[in-house]
C-alpha cells in the first residue's frame, strides 16, 4: 500500500495520532448517521399512530352510521310485526275469555249436583256406621261378663290352692330345723375331741426338735472357729506383699501426675500456635476474596454498559418490526370484527323466525324495581366511575337486555326442569300402584312367593295376622259390612 507524502514526513507519534484522530472522525460520523436513523425512525413511528388513530376514529364513525341505519329498519319490521300479533293476541284472549265464563257456569251446575249427592251419601254412611256400632257394644258387653265370671272361678281355685301349699311348706321347714340342730351338736363334740388329740401330738413333736437343733448348733460353732484360724494363717504371707505393692502404686501414681502435667502444657502451646496460623490463614484468605470481588464487579460493569448499549439497539430495530406486525395485525383483526358483526346479524334474523308471539310481544320482562330503586341505580350509573373493573363495565352496558333475555331463558328451562323431576316422581308412584294393583288381581308364581291378603286357601291366608285368635270363647261373629262405592253407585 502506498504512503501518501503527508504520512511519510511525520514520525511514529504524529502517524498515531493522526490515525486515533481519523478513527475518531469516524466514530463520530457513525454515531451520527445512526441518531439521524433512529430519529426518522421516531418521526415515522409518530406519524403512523396519529394516522392509525384518525383512521380508528373514521371506521368507529362509519360503523355507528351502518349500525344505526340497520337498527331503524329492524325497530320499523318489529313494530309492524309487534302490532299484527297484538291485535291477534287480543283476539285470542276475548275468545278464551269467553269459553272460560260458560265452563265456569258449567262447573258450578255440576259442583251443586255432585255436592247434593255427596250429602245423602254421607248420611245414609252415618246411618250404617250406628247400626255397626250398637251391634259391636251388644257383643263387646256379653263378651265382659262371660270373662268377669271365668275370672271369680279361677280365683277361687288358685286361693284354694295357695292356702294348701303354705300349709305344707310351714311342715317341711320345722322338719328341717329339728335335723339342723341334732346335726349340729354331734359336729361340735367331734370337733372339740379332735382339737385336744392335735394340740398334744404338736408339743411333744416341738421338745424333740428344739434338743436336736442346739446340738447341730454347738458343732457348726466350732467348725467356723477352725476354719477361721487356718485362714488367717494361710493370707499372713500375703498381707506382707500387698503392703509392699501398695506402696509402689503410690509413687508410680505421683510420677504419672508429673508427666500428665508436661503433656498439659505442650498441647496448650500446640493449640495456642495453632490458633495463630489459622487466623493469619482468614486474613490472607480475605484478602484474596476482597480483590476478587473488585475485579469481578468491575467486570460486571463493563458487561452490564456493553449489554445495555446492545439492547438498546436491538430494541429499536424490534419497535420498527413491532410496528409493522402491529399494522398488519390491525387490518386484519378489523377484517374479523367485521366479518363477525356479519355472522351476528345473521343470527340474529336465524332466532327471530324461532321466537315465540309472547316473546314478540313481550321480548325483555319488565323490571321488578321500585321507582325509587330506579331513580338510584341510573344515579350510580350517572356517577364517574373509580375503579378500572367499572369502568370496564361500562363497555358492555348495552348488554343488559341481551343479559335480561338470558337470564329469562335460563328460568325457564329451570321451571320446566322442576316440573318435569315432579312428573317423573308421580309416574312412579302410579305404577307403583298399578302394579300393586295388578298383583291383586293376578296369580303367578311372584305373587304367590310373596305375602297376599287376597289369597285365602282353605279359609287361611298366607300373611301374618298382627293379632290372632284361636280361642272360642274370644271369637267375633263378623257383621256385615257394605263397601261405601257400591252404596253410592246404587244410590246414583
């Protein structure tokens, strides 16, 4: 590469300098264009909201407009079809209303027959029951006094009988006494000689051992008194050799207290030493740990500086990609909001060919609020919101009658639900009766495993009677009984 004549004059100093100038030139001709770029792309970033904002604004503008339009003609179809059906609903009430009046005089015509018959029925009942009754009191008394005298009869007798056997019982004990007391005696005499034989056998048999056990005294005394003397003179040889050990032991004792001493104060030293080497050993430690640390915060600086300079360069470049992807996302997401107010309308027209002439007629219920509750809820709703929740509320506010008409839905599916669990509970119940019913009046082999009043077999039945009676003289004759149905089927 060749010098240019400028270069060549100068020596290594001015040659270095004149390249760390260049270099800076550059640097800051660099630094320069690269504040140029971020600030057009600034400008550029500002002029893209305040278009997006103005263009959101246009589109609200002609969304409200589109609404609006849709909306009156929607309102004008549903008020010529709200007229239509009111006038049909009117018609339909005058007819029903009528009909409803000549069923009601009908009603009242049969309720005064059937209440008519009703009252001789019950009375001709009356009449049944007192002559059932006065027959039962007839029985009832014939009854009490056949028992009143089976009762003094057998009182008698077990009277009778109970004084007889008191009698004989008085005999038995007295017999009894009388052998108690010669049995008694004869006990008490046998008893006393054999005490006597038993207390002399016993003195006798303790003068023997008390003149054999001082004689094995007297010998076991001198037995110990020989034994001691060949013990003592057996251990003498002994005795003198454990003094002389015993003496030995104390001095070794001394000495040994001597050396355990010395070994004391050589491990103290050694401690004391030890102690000094592992603290100069923390303070070099330290130290050491000091100065690393220093170095390691510096360079977590220096890393720190040089990571933020390149995230701020990295973020400027995801901003700009940011703003493009959110442009994008913008468009399309109004594409999707519009094609889903489409769909909506669409439904909208799909459920209003499904709707019933009371919800044509009356779409939202009417509000069960007191006037004054009305007049405070629209306070609150007049109020400025405090909170970030309401005043996110206040975004879906003309939801409310979408919310009521839901809200209705929802009470009705739960009332039918209610009325069809207490169909469900009487259909079983009827069955359950029916086949009660049904086992009556039919014979199989499941119903003649089971119990069954109406089965009766050689004038015995196979269920169990809560009170039997077998006994003659307890036997009712039964009265006859007329089934109330058939008096009132007959009298009709």
């Amino acid at each position: 590469m060749a010098r240019s004549p400028k270069m060549s004059q100068m020596n290594e100093e001015e040659r270095l300098l004149f390249m760390q100038q260049k270099l800076l030139a550059e640097e800051e001709e660099a630094k320069k264009k690269e504040d140029m770029l971020t600030q057009f792309l600034k400008d550029k970033l500002a002029k893209e909201e305040r278009n997006s904002a103005i263009n959101l604004n246009k589109l609200t503008l002609q969304w409200r407009t589109i609404l609006r339009e849709a909306k009156a003609k929607e309102l004008r179809k549903d008020m010529e079809i709200l007229s239509q059906t009111f006038e049909r609903v009117v018609d339909c009430k005058d007819n029903v209303i009528k009909s409803l009046a000549k069923d009601v005089q009908e009603a009242e015509e049969q309720y005064s027959y059937t209440l008519r018959s009703h009252l001789h029925n019950v009375d001709q009942l009356i009449h049944l029951q007192r002559q059932r009754l006065e027959h039962l009191k007839q029985e009832y008394d014939a009854e009490v006094e056949t028992l009143t005298e089976e009762f003094e009869s057998e009182r008698k007798v077990i009277i009778n009988q109970s004084i007889t056997e008191s009698n004989y019982l008085q005999n038995v004990l007295l017999a009894m006494e009388q052998n108690y007391t010669e049995n008694e005696f004869e006990a008490r005499q046998e008893f006393e000689s054999l005490k006597d034989d038993i207390k002399n056998k016993n003195l006798e048999e303790k003068h023997a051992l008390r003149i054999q056990l001082e004689g094995l005294v007297e010998d076991l005394w001198k037995q110990f008194q020989h034994a001691l003397k060949n013990y003592n003179d057996s251990t003498e040889d002994r005795k003198i050799a454990f003094e002389a050990l015993k003496l030995r032991d104390e001095k070794s004792a001394r000495e040994i207290d001597m050396q355990m001493k010395k070994l004391q104060k050589l491990q103290e030293s050694i401690a004391v030493l030890r102690i000094k080497i592992a603290q100069h050993a923390r303070e070099s430690e330290e130290q050491n740990r000091r100065l690393r640390e220093e170095k390691e915060i510096i360079h977590k600086h220096f890393q720190k500086l040089k990571g933020q300079m390149n995230q701020a360069r990295a973020n400027e470049r995801n901003r700009l990609a940011m703003l493009t992807l959110q442009s994008n996302a913008a468009i399309k997401e109004m594409k999707r909001i519009v094609a889903k107010g489409d769909q909506i309308l669409r439904l909208t027209e799909m459920c209003r060919k499904l709707e019933t002439e009371e919800e044509k007629v009356l779409p939202f219920y009417v509000s069960s609020l007191s006037p004054e509750e009305e007049e405070e809820v629209q306070q609150i709703s007049m109020e400025k919101p405090s909170e970030q929740l309401a005043e996110l509320m206040e975004l879906y506010v003309s939801l409310d009658e979408f919310w009521k008409r839901y809200n209705k839905l929802q009470l009705d599916r739960c009332t039918l639900d209610r009325e069809k669990a207490i169909l469900t509970q009487d259909n079983q119940k009827l069955r359950f009766l029916l086949k009660q019913y049904l086992d009556g009046i039919s014979v199989n082999d499941e119903v003649m495993s089971q119990l069954n009043p109406l089965l009766i077999l050689n004038n015995k039945s196979n269920i169990q009677m809560h009170v039997p009676v077998t006994e003659s003289r307890v036997k009712r004759a039964r009265p006859p009984v007329v089934e109330a149905a058939h008096v009132v089927q007959h009298c009709l």
